[in-house]
C-alpha cells in the first residue's frame, strides 16, 4: 500500500521547509537526516500530539486534558473552542520538547478525531455555533420514530443502521434547536459535520472545509457506492450538501499545519479507530484488531465489505492512491464507560486502575447485563436496562462490570468470526488494554492468541505509518503475548451471562 499523503511529503517535499529535499533533511552540518511525523490525535479525554521517526519510534509527546460534560441522560458534549486550542496547545507541547533542527525535519502530519463526534460552525469566522455532540450523545433519540421506514435504505447505502450516535441525526438536532445553527444557515454561511472537519477548517493555512471517507461514513449521509453525500440521504435528514464539507481521500494534501514557524503538510485526515488499524503497518484480513477506550471497537479487515453487514457494521477505513480498505465492525458503548459508571456506583473510584487485582480475586462475583451507553452490536438495543444478576462484595461487582466488558467483545469476535472466517489472532490497543487481566480473560474466552503492542498510542503510531507513506520495513514493534488457558470458571460465567442477555434485551 502506498498512500498518496506519504508520496506528497517525500517526493514533493515539504515546500514551506527549505531544509527538506527529496533525499531527507539536511542538518546544521549538512548531513541527511530522518523525517519526522506530526500526529495529532483528539480524543474524549485530551488532545495529543506524538512526533514519530521513520520507525515508529515517538521522540517527544504533547498532550492536553478536556472536559466534557453531560447536560442529561442522554447528552455528552465537548466545548468546541476548547477542543480547536488544545490542539494547538498539544502542538506547541511536542514542538517545545525538541528543538529548532528537528522541527525542520518534520515532513507530514495526520489527524484523526473520533469518528461520530459532530459540530456546527460559521464559514466566515470558524466560530463554533454548537458544542462538540459526543460520539456517545443520544439527544437525537426522539427523532429516530421519523425515520425508521427509511431503515433499510439507510443500511442498504451506508452499511450502518439508523442510530441517535450518528452524525445525520446530531446536525438535524442541532438546525431544529439552535437558533445559532439556524440563522447561520439561513445566512448562508453554515458548515456542519466531523468533528475532524471542524478541527482541519480551524488548523490548516489556507483553510479549508474537508472530510475524510471514515469520518464522513459515520454521518448516515455517505454513500458507500458514491464514496461521496448521496442526494437521497440528505434527503431523509434534511440536509443540504452545501452545508457540508467536501470529501476528499484519507491520504491527501488538505493544506498547511502551522509549527513553530514552519508549515507541516497535512496528509492525512481519518478516524481515530481507522488510524489505529496501521499502528502496526498494514492491517491483516485474518486478525480482529480491538481498540478498548471509553468503547470497544473490533474491526476485521476485508478487502472489500459485504453487502449486508447483518448485525454487524461495515466501515470505510481508508480511500487513497487506490487503495481502499474496509473493515465489518463491532461495538461496545459500555467499556471504560461502564467502568466509570461502575465507580460512581459503587463508590469505587480505582475501578479502572485495579481490575488486575478484581480479576485475579476467586470470590463468587455476579454477572453483570452491561448496556451502559446502550447496547451496541450484536444487540442493538440503545434503551436495554443496566443490572446485575445476583449479589455479591463491591469487588465482586466491580469485577463483574470488567467481566462483562469482555464478554460482550466475545460477542463481537463470533459474529465478526462468522462473517469472515476463523482469527489468527487478536491485536488489542487502548487505555483498557493496559490491563494483563483484561487481556488474559479476552484470551481464555475466545481461545484465540491476543497480541498487545507496546506502543500505547495505537491511533497515533497509525498515523505516523500512513503519513510515512505507508512504508513496507514499517516494524511492528515489541509487545505483549497472551494465550488462552483453561479457564472454566470463566467460560462457565460467560455462558451463563450470555443466556441471561437475550431476556435483559427484551425488557
């Protein structure tokens, strides 16, 4: 796979930074040195930016906390303005922790954001006219009785199924409730999309109103077919294309980040879970790559997706310098969110940092129905009550709330399974990955081997590859092995819970 953001940083060179040529970069003394790679990742909980050497290798780190708040039970939501300055924040971070030679040598940068995060704004000033709408928000539930006849025209052309996550329904909430939102758009001057697009239009010179096939994807307005906003979806939300950013391939030259000075070459836009497939190089079509945050998302590589995705989702990862890669997806809202939910609970706010500890614990624990944020697939039940079954110790419980986490990725890995074909393997990233319990259970439940790289950053190492220009001697790395054991108590509980889940979806 060659991606046009790396040829467009190598071959073009960086044309704002006279020390780069075709060659590398040529130092005080005139020796070629190695590029660098610019990531930008914005996430839930902070904006990080990672410079990486042409081996995968981070040389400095920036990163910035950010809020977020949740209005009511159904709204999660992100200060606009306060996400567009952590990012130049994290980027003068990571500038300052090297010095003036090696801000020379960065060649490319990459951003990704979280994919159904969505957000308003003016054209003319960059203004946000609503706050960041969250991945996880669901304030758009009311609308979707509107919209269910449409169902199978919305699956049929996105891959995805009409949820309340989704971008379409989010920017429908936003024209019917804001009058900000509305005015601008009856002034002409309204943009309303990723929250990676907002991002890009605040970051880049010149500016520039863009979105990628991943992040456009998780708009319920992208065609799959079309690879562009299909007319007829637009029509079901009422949207008008031209409040929409142009889309454009995942490797493109979108324009200029500024960085101390200097103007790095944006090419590459994405999703963070597109991003997190590469962190290794190009993703294998027999592993099941799991990126565990505040949701789990397994992706299963395909050539190209199926026609019907079934209980699962088809995804866009990449589009570029002919190259296109699709993924079948599962998802769990309820991951490092129902371990938050089970500290506020519980009264136990070290939850996440001791489930080594409550795993390794043999005391009897529940089962825990675990449809914190909704159930995703395969259930599909957004509104499924939060219980346990039985009693048990608050370690007891906690540890359950961890259990259930990897049970319902279980779920997941035999649907994805029994679309695609038996796994080799199980590569797993993200903040809950930390966990050598977590990491052991996912193994002993599903029987496959679960590898762990040592790169934490898996969504940022992604992006270093693909603005790297995707190159073939891209090392994976070191990193962790866990093989499956014989577990019984755990596949005894696993099966119990899985018997008790059918009865929690259906009231």
């Amino acid at each position: 796979m060659n991606c046009c953001g790396g040829r467009f940083a190598r071959s073009s060179g960086n044309p704002r930074n006279p020390a780069y040529n075709s060659s590398g970069f040529k130092g005080s003394r005139g020796l070629v040195q190695e590029p660098l790679y610019l990531t930008l990742d914005q996430g839930g909980q902070s904006t990080r930016a990672v410079l990486f050497d042409p081996s995968g290798t981070a040389v400095a780190r920036g990163r910035v906390a950010v809020g977020q708040s949740c209005p009511d039970a159904t709204a999660v939501e992100q200060d606009a303005e306060e996400l567009a300055e952590s990012l130049q924040a994290a980027i003068a971070q990571v500038l300052g922790a090297v010095g003036t030679e090696a801000r020379l040598r960065i060649a490319a940068a990459g951003l990704a954001t979280q994919r159904s995060s969505t957000v308003c704004w003016d054209t003319r000033t960059g203004a946000a006219l609503s706050p960041v709408l969250s991945w996880q928000d669901r304030r758009a539930s009311a609308l979707m009785p509107a919209y269910e006849d449409r169902a199978p025209l919305i699956a049929k052309r996105t891959g995805l199924r009409l949820s309340p996550h989704y971008g379409a329904p989010k920017m429908r909430w936003c024209l019917d409730h804001l009058p900000a939102v509305k005015a601008a758009f009856k002034a002409g001057h309204l943009a309303m999309g990723p929250l990676a697009s907002f991002l890009a239009f605040r970051t880049l010179t010149p500016r520039a109103l863009v979105v990628d096939p991943a992040n456009a994807a998780r708009t319920l307005l992208w065609g799959r077919e079309r690879q562009d906003w299909d007319p007829e979806l637009l029509d079901v939300f009422g949207i008008s294309w031209e409040t929409l950013p142009t889309c454009m391939p995942t490797c493109h030259p979108f324009g200029a980040v500024p960085a101390g000075g200097a103007f790095v070459p944006l090419t590459i836009l994405t999703g963070d879970q597109a991003a997190a497939l590469y962190c290794e190089g190009v993703p294998r079509t027999d592993t099941i790559y799991i990126n565990i945050g505040t949701g789990a998302f397994l992706q299963r590589p395909l050539e190209r997706g199926p026609t019907d995705p079934g209980r699962l989702l088809w995804s866009a990862a990449t589009r570029g310098a002919g190259q296109d890669l699709d993924v079948l997806e599962g998802t769990v809202n309820g991951a490092g969110a129902a371990l938050a939910w089970g500290s506020e609970v519980l009264a136990y706010p070290g939850l996440a940092g001791d489930c080594d500890r409550l795993l390794a614990d043999r005391d009897p624990r529940p089962l825990f129905l675990n449809a914190v944020g909704g159930l995703g697939s395969p259930y599909w039940r957004p509104d499924a009550p939060v219980r346990f079954e039985g009693d048990g110790t608050r370690a007891a419980k906690a540890a359950a709330i961890i259990e259930s986490v990897v049970f319902l990725m279980q779920e997941n890995i035999e649907a994805l399974c029994a679309a695609a074909g038996p796994c080799a393997a199980l590569v797993v990233t993200g903040g809950l990955a930390a966990s050598d319990g977590l990491c052991q259970a996912l193994a002993d439940v599903s029987g496959v081997m679960v590898h762990r790289p040592a790169e934490y950053e898996a969504t940022a190492r992604g992006l270093a590859f693909l603005a790297a220009g995707c190159p073939g001697d891209w090392p994976a790395g070191a990193g962790s092995v866990f093989h499956a054991t014989a577990n019984e108590p755990l596949r005894e509980r696993r099966e119990r819970w899985r018997a008790l889940m059918p009865a929690s979806v259906d009231g």
